[in-house]
C-alpha cells in the first residue's frame, strides 16, 4: 500500500495539471474495476463501514464515484471545445450529486 501511496505523491509532483487530466481521461475504468485489488479494497471498506452505520460515508463515496463518471464529459479531447450536450450532462450530473448530497447530510438529521 505505502508502494502505491509513494507512486501517487512522485505522479502528483512531477506532472502539472493538464498532464493530470490527460491522464484522467486515459484512465480505463473497465480495466479498473476488473482488477482483485480495486474489489478488495473497496468490499473492505464497504464491510467496515456498514458495520459501523457510516451511511453518510458511503453516499459521500458514491458521489465521489459518481463524480468521477462524469468528469470525462468536461475533459475535451487534446485541446477541442467541449459540446453544449456534454456540458448540460455534467452540469445535471453534478447539481443532481449536491442536491442528493445536502439532503442527506442536512435536511434529513
């Protein structure tokens, strides 16, 4: 694990942000949650929180998750302008994830 942290921080402070995006938008999701360690990972932490009634962290890490599904619709392709239809998705995506998410951490107490 302090492998992969280690790896993290060098990628971090050697590339400046459009390198990070690059990155972001190569990024194979498929491949991504076809790997044992991504599910491990994930069911562990979803064990511990469930057993822990963390509900809110669990809808917070879906956000998250949610979030990183549509950031690709904002990340134009090498330098290109972003579509009007891309944009309108993301924007919905993202006022529908802060609605959801302040509803559960604020309204519903």
């Amino acid at each position: 694990m302090r492998e992969y942290w280690d790896r993290l921080v060098q990628f971090l402070s050697q590339n400046d942000l459009p390198t990070l995006v690059r990155s972001l938008r190569d990024v194979d999701w498929a491949e991504t949650t076809r790997s044992p360690f991504f599910w491990m990972v994930t069911l562990l932490v979803l064990v511990v929180l469930v057993w822990r009634k963390q509900i809110r962290l669990i809808i917070l890490m879906a956000s998250v998750w949610a979030f990183l599904m549509l950031l690709p619709y904002v990340i134009p392709p090498e330098e290109g302008a972003i579509p009007l239809r891309d944009l309108l998705v993301f924007v919905g995506g993202t006022l529908m994830l802060v609605v959801i998410n302040l509803y559960v951490f604020f309204m519903r107490e």
